[in-house]
C-alpha cells in the first residue's frame, strides 16, 4: 500500500477558500452576532419588570424587540446555512448516494438559493440606502429610532448567506464529482 493517491485529495486552493469561508464568515459571524440576543433579553426583562411590578408599561420595548430579533435572525442566518440549520427535505435525499447528494445541492444553490439572495441583497441595499438618504426614522412610537441600521441588516445578511453559499455550491461540487464531501 503506499501513500495515498494525489488524485484523491482535494485540491490546497479549494480547501483553502472552503476552510476561510467556513471560519472567517460562517463562523466567526454567528459568533459575533448571537452576542445580539443579550440586549434582546435585556430589553424584554426590562419591560417585564417595569411592566409588572411597577405598572408602568414602555412604549418602545415592543420596537426595539423587533429590531432587534429581525437583525439576530438575518444576520445569523450564515452561520445556520454553515451548520446546516436550515430546513431541508431529507425524505429521499439521505438515500441518495453522495455524489447525487452534490450534485441535487449544486444545483439547487446555483439555480434557487444564489439568484435569491441576490434579490434580497439587491433589495435590502435599495431599502437601506434609501434610509440612511433620507435619516428615515420609525413612526410607531415616540422613540423613533433610526431605521436604517436595522433595514441594512438584510442585505449583509444576504451578503453573509452569499459568501457561506460559495463554500457550500463549493463542497456540493467537489462531492458531486469526486463521491464524497469535504
């Protein structure tokens, strides 16, 4: 038996950009943004308290709750896609052999999962600027935060989910071809 086959190992480059990907987006991102959850439970212990045993509700908790969730979930959503969180349909997929198991994902990425968030990113970046170009703030309560860092959230969002796609059509592929997954 010698040394393994050079043909059978993945090539540096690709491992190299999966493994960057993988590390530098999907990880690292989820990282950061999950620290969003703690002042989402601040605010709402907050107005539980004030709410309760002081009687005296607030008006913005409901907005900044929110903001505030809808940015955790957009901007985590890279992290979930690195796990493998979101929802697939796995009823015939896991019988599938891994070859075909690549080759349905490329597919789908390429054809479903890329021209849709590239609308989200084009949307979201319409949107957000659109804020930030007119200091549009919130109109359902005296607070009125700005909108706009909270619209921005889509679109890098859909950035995020795009760069941790790559990594994901890139795996799909090499196991499309080569029979098994990186």
């Amino acid at each position: 038996m010698g040394e393994p086959s050079k043909e059978l190992e993945p090539p540096k480059a690709l491992l190299k950009i999966v493994r960057f990907i993988d590390t530098y987006i999907g990880e690292w991102s989820g990282r950061i943004f999950m620290l969003l959850i703690f002042p989402l439970i601040g605010g709402l212990t907050y107005e539980v308290v004030v709410r309760y045993l002081f009687n005296a509700p607030t008006i913005w908790a409901y907005e900044f709750a929110y903001m505030v969730y809808g940015a955790h979930f957009m901007l985590g959503a890279a992290y979930c896609l690195k796990k493998g969180g979101h929802i697939r349909t796995d009823l015939l997929y896991d019988m599938f052999p891994v070859r075909w198991q690549g080759r349905v994902d490329a597919v789908l990425y390429l054809f479903f999962f890329f021209p849709g968030m590239i609308y989200f990113f084009a949307a979201g970046w319409v949107e957000a600027f659109h804020s930030l170009s007119i200091m549009e703030h919130s109109e359902q309560s005296p607070w009125q935060p700005l909108l706009f860092p909270f619209k921005s959230a889509v679109f890098v969002g859909a950035a995020l989910l795009i760069i941790q796609g790559v990594s994901e059509f890139l795996k799909s592929a090499y196991a499309g071809l080569r029979g098994k997954w990186l």
